[in-house]
C-alpha cells in the first residue's frame, strides 16, 4: 500500500482481507496515483489472461501456439510501456510519473 501525504483530506477504503487492494483517494497526486494503479492492473489482467493458454500449449508442446502467445504478450508489454510514458506525458506533475520515468532509466527500457 502506497500514498503520499500531502495537504487534504485522504480517504482510504479497503476490505480487512484484502489490503493489497486499497484504494487511496482525495488529494491530487493520490488520485493520480490510483488512476496509474487501475490503467496498470487492466494491462496485467490481459497478460494474466493468456498466461493460463501459453502454460497449456507449453505442456502440450504447440509451439506454434506458443510462438503466438508469445507474440501477444510481447503486444502487451509494448502496450504496458507506452500507457506508462502517456501518462508521464500527460500528468508531468504527479510524483509517480517521476517515479515511473525513474524505473525507465534504470531498467533502459525506453530504447529511443
């Protein structure tokens, strides 16, 4: 769970048993961050959603089917790497996009 504490209120809502999904909200660069967070978590959920098919093709030794998969997933990273700049570009001020451009240059993700 992460926020920043600046001036404002912060509200959290969250169920006893699953903090992992918090939600924190009421100040501009929270906001910003949540918004990051559910952006994020769509993109995971489609490359969790073919995971289960390329594990199957895998085990069953399709290569074909795995080559394919593959392929999707590598669409999906692109996709994850450019919604990640986007939003840098499109919330300069929010701390997490200072965050993200960060991880960027030490990863050398970005090649251009």
């Amino acid at each position: 769970m992460m926020f920043f504490p600046e001036n404002g209120t912060i509200e959290m809502s969250a169920h006893r048993d699953s903090l992992r999904n918090v939600v924190i909200s009421g100040t501009p660069q929270n906001d910003m961050f949540s918004d990051f967070i559910e952006g994020s978590k769509l993109i995971g959920e489609k490359v969790q959603s073919i995971q289960q098919d390329y594990q199957k093709a895998a085990m069953a030794k399709d290569t074909a089917t795995v080559k394919a998969l593959q392929d999707e997933i590598k669409e999906i990273q692109e996709e994850g790497k450019d919604y990640e700049i986007n939003f840098t570009k499109t919330n300069p001020n929010a701390v997490i996009s200072a965050m993200i451009i960060n991880r960027i240059l030490m990863n050398k993700i970005l090649t251009e």
